[in-house]
C-alpha cells in the first residue's frame, strides 16, 4: 500500500494586536494639545494687543497731526496750545537717536568686555560673585539712575566737558559754545549707557557660556592661545546673542524717561555740539508735558509715542533680519 505523506503549510503568522493606549499616553497627548493651543492663543494674543495699541495711538495721532499748523516731522517748536497749534518731532527724534548711539557706542564693547572675564577669564569663586551684581544692577529701577545721575554725575561731569572742549574742540561735537552744568546730551548718553550695561551684559554673558565646551577644548589642542579661542569659537558662536542684547539694551534706551528727564535741560534746538545744554527725548517730552496738557495736548504727545512706538518697532525688525541673515551665512559655511 503506498502511503501519502500530506505537507502541511503553516498558517500565516499573527499580526500583533494594537495595545490600548494607556492613560499616561493619552494624558501626554492631551498635553501636547493643551500646551500647543496655549502658545498659539499667547502668540494671537500677543498680536491683536500690538495691534490694540498700534491703532489707538494712530487715531489720536492723526486727530493731532489734522490740526498741526507745522511739519509734525521737521518743527523744531513743540506748543500745541498755541492758537494755532504748532509742534513737531525734529528736536526730539535727534536727541532720541544721538543719546541712544553714544550710549551703545560705550555700553556694547565694555559689556561684552565684562561678559567675557565673567564667563571665560575670572576665577568661579570671582565670576559667581560679580555676575550676581550684574544682574542685580539690571533691576535697580530707572529713577534711581536717574538721582544718582542728578546729584553724582551731572557735577562730576563738568570737569570732562572741559578736558573735551580743551582737546577736542577740532571735531566740532565737543566744542563747548555755551559753558555751563553738564546736562547735556553727552551726559544723557552716559547715563543710558550705565543703565543698559547690565541688561546687554547679562543675556551676552549667558550666550557665552552655551559655546560648546568641544569647540574650545579643541582649539586649545591645536595650541590657541586663550585669546584665539576667544576669538575664533567664543565670538562668533556669540555674535547673533550680542547683536540680541544689544538690540535689548537700545529698546531700553530709546523708551527711558525719568533718568533721562532727570539730568536733561531740555529745549527745542538741535545742535551737534554735544557739550552744550539742551536737547529733548520722546520720553522725556512725554513725561515732562503730560501733566499740563491739556486734551489736544495729549492727543500731540500721543502722536510723538506712535513715532518711538514705530521707531522701537523698526528697530527690532532690522535685528531680526541680522540675526536671520547671520544664521544663513552660518548654515551656508557649516
């Protein structure tokens, strides 16, 4: 009898059967989704109340600058009870602009000087120490910059103004025509620039310290010198977090009132002679003229906020562009 052998096929593997999520995946899930629709409301938010702001200062300006009978960009006379009204923002977009560049021309190169020996150069027993005076310092309040600047500065300015005109008359921005107490926009300057040096200092110093520890333990290899790390890994990994505190420590000086209120003379003329007495800010005006003014007034000052508000506005934008274009090249070189 011939005897049949039956192949037998296997039957085809099992697909494995989906696990029920678990409650901690759902609860993480639900997570992502709350957080995610928390940063997109603040993000909205953050927006409609730019925008809140942006048109409220618009329509009180354009009620002001209807009934302005001179330039709102180039009079120098700011007297919008005067019949008719006249004023306009030349005097106080120059002292606003030449008080904030003197201070960042002073302010950026020693803050980034200190960010440096804080982060690279001083001992831990040193460096711990004095960063928290820095960032102590950058929560002192402005209008005690402000007295300080009146009672301390302010005279002891009087003997630099001298050695400047003695000296440096010949650049004509230090040729003192009109001798007097130093409040003056160089005074204005300096003191924005020892109120914004803890700010720029502090977020350059912690940019500083996130430079990978490989980048410099490799040049150090390759027998760099401390200066040479510094020069070669810390700066450039750092530049577009300095150029970010910069633009942070200009944003202060552009919008600072009472310090600025409090050391300046102001009046309505512009000269490039920065020893001499006088000048005006946007805050400052602002400040000095809210109190007295009266309905139209305020309408006037409120226009001269929507030209810092759009200057300040401008101001970021062309550091984000910066800090945009710097990253490009970055990846474009990596």
């Amino acid at each position: 009898m011939a005897s049949t052998t039956s192949t037998d096929t296997p039957p085809p593997p099992r697909a494995p059967q989906a696990e029920p999520p678990s409650a901690s995946t759902s609860t993480g899930r639900a997570g992502d989704k709350i957080f995610s629709g928390l940063s997109k409301g603040s993000g909205i938010l953050l927006l409609v109340i730019m925008a809140s702001i942006a048109g409220f200062l618009a329509y009180r300006a354009a009620i002001a600058i209807s009934k302005d009978e001179g330039n709102f960009l180039t009079t120098f006379d700011w007297n919008p009870s005067a019949s008719p009204p006249v004023f306009g923002i030349a005097v106080l977009l120059f002292g606003t602009v030449v008080s904030s560049i003197i201070a960042m021309v002073i302010a950026v190169p020693i803050a980034v000087g200190i960010a440096l020996f804080i982060s690279h150069y001083a001992p831990r027993r040193v460096a711990a120490p004095l960063a928290y005076v820095v960032d102590l310092l950058a929560a002192v309040p402005s209008i005690i910059y402000g007295i300080w600047g009146a009672l301390v500065l302010v005279p002891y300015l009087g003997g630099l103004n001298s050695w400047l005109d003695q000296y440096f008359a010949w650049t004509y921005i230090f040729d003192q025509t009109q001798p007097g107490v130093a409040r003056n926009m160089l005074t204005v300057g300096i003191l924005l620039a020892i109120m914004i040096l803890p700010i720029v200092t502090s977020v350059s110093r912690e940019v500083f310290l996130q430079v990978p520890r490989m980048n410099e333990e490799a040049a150090l290899a390759l027998g760099a010198t401390r200066w040479e790390v510094i020069r070669l890994s810390v700066l450039p990994f750092g530049r577009s977090g300095v150029i970010s505190a910069s633009m942070l420590g200009l944003g202060r000086a552009l919008g600072e009132t009472m310090a600025v209120a409090t050391v300046l003379s102001p009046n309505y003329l512009i000269s490039l002679h920065l020893l001499d007495p006088g000048g005006g800010t946007f805050a400052q005006n602002i400040a000095a003229k809210f109190d007295e003014a009266d309905a139209f007034g305020r309408d006037a000052l409120i226009a001269s906020g929507l030209v810092l508000f759009v200057l300040t506005l401008l101001v970021n934008g062309a550091a984000r562009l910066i800090i945009a274009r710097r990253k490009e090249y970055s990846g474009a070189n990596a």
